[in-house]
C-alpha cells in the first residue's frame, strides 16, 4: 500500500520493543489510528518533538493488509504545544482533550468535524484561553459522539426550561440521562443532584451555533459554567462506562 500523508494531532504514545513508540493519532481524513515509530525513542530520531502530546503535524505512514497498527515514516510539526506547558491549567487541558479524544473515538472511522474542533481550541488554547478551549472542546465532543441531551426541556415530565421571563431551573444526576424540572426532581427523589443553570445553558446554546474566535467577551475563569463541564464529564463517563481520570485534575486546577 502507498505512503499516505495527512495532518494528524498526536493522542498518546506507549514506549514499545527497545527504542520504538505506538502511537495513537488522529487524522483529517481517515480518524483515529495507531502506528508504530520505529527507532522513535533514540536520541538522534528523526522524530524529534513531533510526537509529543498534541502536536499538529504532517504524517506520512503506510498500512500492510490485515495489519491493525500502521507504519509511520516520518512527521513534520505544524504546531507545538510546548508554549503551553508553564501555564498548569492549560498542560491539564492537554491531558484532557488527549484523554477525552482516545476514549470516545472509534477507531478508523473519518470525522473531519472532530479534528476541526481539536485544532481550533489547540489554537485558541495557545492564546491564553485555557477556560474558553476547555468549555468549548466539551460541548463539541459530546455533540459530535452523539451524547448530548436536549438541554431546554425536562425529560421526566417535557415541560419547556427556558421561558424568556422565568426559565426554570434545571437538575442532573449520574443516575439519570438528561434534565429535570424542579418538580420531577422532587417527583424523582433526585437526591444529590446538581443544577445546570440557565446562564450555563445559554453558554452552551452559543457555543453550538458560534465559532470559537466569535464567542462573545466574557471573563472565562474556572467557575464560569462549570456546572456545564461537570453534566458534559458525566455524558462522557456514562458512553465510556468509567471515570475519566484528567476531569477532576482539570477542575482542582485553578
């Protein structure tokens, strides 16, 4: 088979044989893949850093039939995410979208859509809008799998949350899929559930209808909608059957 090459951004590596790595990756046009780099951990590697977590780079690889890992050639960074690294918050936003990305991408299967996003809150990530990228990333990711509920309706009783005047407040729990109304929370015996507040909603709508460069001015901190990225973590953890292990890392970050 003939050498492909394609942008890709670096997922996760594991060291592999003596010198070489796996690595998981995603392209633009084929998904999620794991390759080998032959050779990847010696000093004098061809690789360099553009293996390192994140790196946007041009791949060339090449795929033997019925051989599930592909070969990787060679790879020429784009974008390093190396500048990143001083700010804590942002090198936990790193581990999370790499963590979030392995576990709810299949594999092989093309979605352009998720590698625009990747990209685009690396990007605004690299800009210094560590909160923004995060909450964004969040939203899209649970989007694009297919796991996001209706946000402006209960799911117990399908009466409408967002009146203009009085929107009514709103509840989840890891028990339940969706959101509830006050009352179907007490119909429910929802105990210990946390509220997703209108302002979070609203966050959330423009999120889905707005590029990230256009959102409009707010000082993002860890607190703004973070009810948001706490119903967004428990859709993932519900798909993957497990707890995601850099959300809470994430969070205690600021």
């Amino acid at each position: 088979m003939p050498a492909r090459v394609s942008e890709a951004v670096v997922l996760q590596t594991w060291p592999f044989r003596e010198g070489d790595l796996i690595v998981s990756f995603l392209t633009r046009e084929m998904g999620k893949l794991r390759g080998v780099a032959r050779r990847a951990r010696r000093p004098k590697s061809g690789f360099g850093s553009g293996l390192e977590r994140l790196s946007h780079i041009r791949m060339s690889y090449f795929q033997r039939e019925n051989r599930e890992l592909v070969n990787i050639d060679s790879c020429e960074l784009m974008h390093s995410q190396f500048g990143v690294l001083s700010d804590f918050t942002s090198a936990c936003a790193l581990d999370f979208f790499a963590e979030v990305s392995e576990q709810l991408l299949p594999a092989a299967e093309p979605n352009e859509k998720y590698f625009r996003l990747i990209t685009a809150v690396l990007d605004d990530l690299r800009k210094g809008n560590s909160w923004r990228a995060i909450t964004y990333f969040s939203v899209w990711a649970v989007k694009l799998a297919g796991l996001l509920p209706e946000l402006h309706v209960c799911l117990g009783c399908g009466s409408w949350l967002d009146d203009a005047e009085h929107p009514e407040r709103a509840y989840f729990t890891r028990q339940r899929a969706g959101l509830y109304c006050q009352d179907c929370r007490r119909a429910l015996d929802m105990r210990g559930a946390w509220e997703l507040t209108p302002e979070s909603r609203a966050i959330a709508d423009e999120i889905l209808r707005t590029p990230i460069a256009l959102l409009s001015q707010r000082s993002w901190s860890q607190s703004t909608a973070a009810d948001l990225r706490r119903f967004l973590a428990q859709q993932m953890e519900a798909q993957i059957e497990r707890r995601l292990i850099t959300f809470p890392v994430l969070e205690e970050a600021a």
